[in-house]
C-alpha cells in the first residue's frame, strides 16, 4: 500500500495514476486514459474533487475557502463525491474525513482509496474506483467494514455535489391506465401504486426549480435559491445532470425487498444556491463484527450535449446517448 505523502507515478496500457497537486493540496491521486480524468484526494477524505473529460468541464463543486485544508476539527463539505453513512445523524454522519488517505492501485486500471478508521464509531470506510480503458466510464464502489465489538446499524451513501448551474434530470416509471372495472384488472396490483416520492420539510410544490412531467423530473439549480430536497425508491437505473454543454450521468440498480433508509429512499436529490447534490443510498443492514456492507454504481460523461428543456428534449438528446453507451 502506497501512502498519502509518496509520489508515485505508474501506467498501465492506456490508463494512468500520478499523484498531482491539486487546489492547495500536494497529494491527489489523478486517473487518466487519454478521454477522461477523475481526481482523488489524498491529504483529507477520500474525495473525488474533479471529474471531467480531457479538456472539458469538471462536473465537480469545489468550494474555493476548502481547498487545500487539513486537520480541521470539524467535517468539511469541500464538494465533490463522498462517503457518508445513513440514516443521517448529528455525530457519526459528520465525521471529520480531514486527515490523510492511502491508497493501493488495483490492476491495470482502479485504485482503493482507505481513510483512517472512524474508531468511535467501530467503522472502517474504503473507496474503490475503476476508470475505463476507453471513455468515460467510471466503476464506483463504496464499502464499509464493522471494525467494533458490537452490531452497528447503517447503509452506504454516495453523496456527490456537482457545479451550479446544471439542470438534472430524473426518469420516471412508465404511465399505465385505471383498469376501470375490475374484471379488466389482472391482479390488485394493477390498482396499486408504482412509485414512491418522499419529501423533506423545506421541500415546496410552489418551487419553480421543480419540473413535474410525465415522464422526467426535472430540477433546476438556482444560485439565488435554498435547500429544496426529495427521495425515491427509484427504479429506473439512472439519473444525469447537465451543465455547460457536459452530462454527468449515475447508473445504479435498485432490489426488490431491501430495506432502504428514509422511508424506502434508494435515490435522494439536494440543492441550495451553491450546489446540486446527486445522493445515492444502499441498504440498511445491521452489521455484525467484521461484516461489511457495500453501494455501488457508475458514472458516465458526455461532452457537448445541447440544452434540454422539455421533455421531448430528454427523448431525443439523452435517451439516444445512453442506449449508445450500453450498446
């Protein structure tokens, strides 16, 4: 395992790791394949502060008074992808990730990224990431060990504060009609519902940041605007923000019977005057000593994409991008 202080530089057939400076810090970790680069910090974290294409946008908020900071007392935003425990609390939620990471390349490709263990709350935190060969594709993989003496309650939670300015863009499941009389309904869950949406106290139906269509969400980031937030089960496997012509897109799946924090919560979106947050969340376990739990997903940048503004938009701009992608 390579630490936090030891320049290091290897590359391995089309992917590179260099340890760069970055913002005020001397130690970040930089995956690189020539299309895309993504960084980590790791003088405090494990953050990934910067994402974007060769040459392009960094999707990621950066909050320019954190940059560089270390050894605070208390937990810093700084923006970026982060890794949180739910269900939110005021103590072990919070804890302050500012003290330096190691971390260990993984084959040709990825690198796991360990903070120091959060020894008063018995956990241990680990960050894996895989940066494709060729694209943009990023493999996300958060993990948490119960490194205690006792059960601990808890699920993964993949924060990731994006740049203003963006608007996101939230599939919906497909519309299906009444069955009218019964007889046409081949089961009661033809009257059932099909969908979960879960609102927080500061969340308005008056908010015009908010677009409730037929087949999108969408919500607008808005610099003179303050916290608005909404969770959903969420079983479309996908969700994307786009900002400054570049998409960011979270692809993650959703299982049928798991227990998910805040009333069945499997995806959470926040956003106040500086940023726009794209929160996934895993499943609430109890872990027993030395158990781990894990939350994974993938993302995904495309450059130069129009402005979406209706939902044909989304139809005929994005769908198109992201069945290319999995084809």
């Amino acid at each position: 395992m390579l630490d936090a202080g030891r320049p290091n530089r290897s590359s391995t057939g089309r992917v590179t790791l260099e340890v760069v400076e970055y913002r005020g810090w001397k130690n970040n970790l930089r995956l690189s394949n020539g299309q895309a680069e993504i960084i980590v910090t790791l003088d405090v974290g494990p953050r990934v502060i910067s994402y974007r294409l060769l040459g392009g946008f960094n999707v990621m908020k950066n909050y320019d008074a954190m940059m560089g900071g270390t050894g605070e007392p208390e937990w810093q935003i700084r923006g970026g992808h982060r890794f949180w425990l739910a269900p939110e609390d005021l103590t072990r939620t919070y804890y302050p990730d500012n003290r330096p990471v190691a971390y260990e390349p993984l084959g040709l490709s990825a690198a796991r990224f360990t903070p120091p263990p959060e020894l008063e709350y018995g956990v241990q935190k680990q960050m894996e990431l895989h940066l494709a060969a060729q694209g943009s594709a990023v493999d996300v993989r958060l993990k948490v060990t119960n490194i205690g003496n006792q059960p601990t309650e808890l699920a993964p939670w993949g924060p990731t504060v994006l740049a203003p300015g963006g608007l996101e863009i939230i599939p919906l499941p497909p519309k299906r009609n009444h069955p009218g009389h019964v007889r046409n309904a081949k089961s009661p869950a033809d009257f059932g519902p099909n969908q979960e949406l879960i609102l927080w106290p500061y969340f308005d139906f008056t908010d015009t940041r908010w677009t409730f269509g037929s087949r999108y969400l969408f919500l607008r980031q808005d610099v003179t605007r303050g916290p608005t937030k909404i969770g959903l089960a969420h079983r479309m496997g996908w969700v994307a923000y786009l900002n400054s012509g570049t998409l960011f897109v979270k692809r993650f799946d959703y299982r049928e019977g798991a227990v998910y924090p805040d009333w069945g919560t499997r995806y959470q979106t926040f956003s106040n005057e500086d940023m726009l947050e794209m929160e996934t969340v895993g499943e609430l376990v109890t872990l027993e000593p030395g158990q781990s739990a894990e939350l994974v997903e993938t993302w995904e940048l495309y450059g130069d994409v129009p402005p979406v503004h209706t939902e044909t938009d989304v139809d005929r701009i994005i769908l198109p991008l992201l069945k290319q992608s999995r084809a």
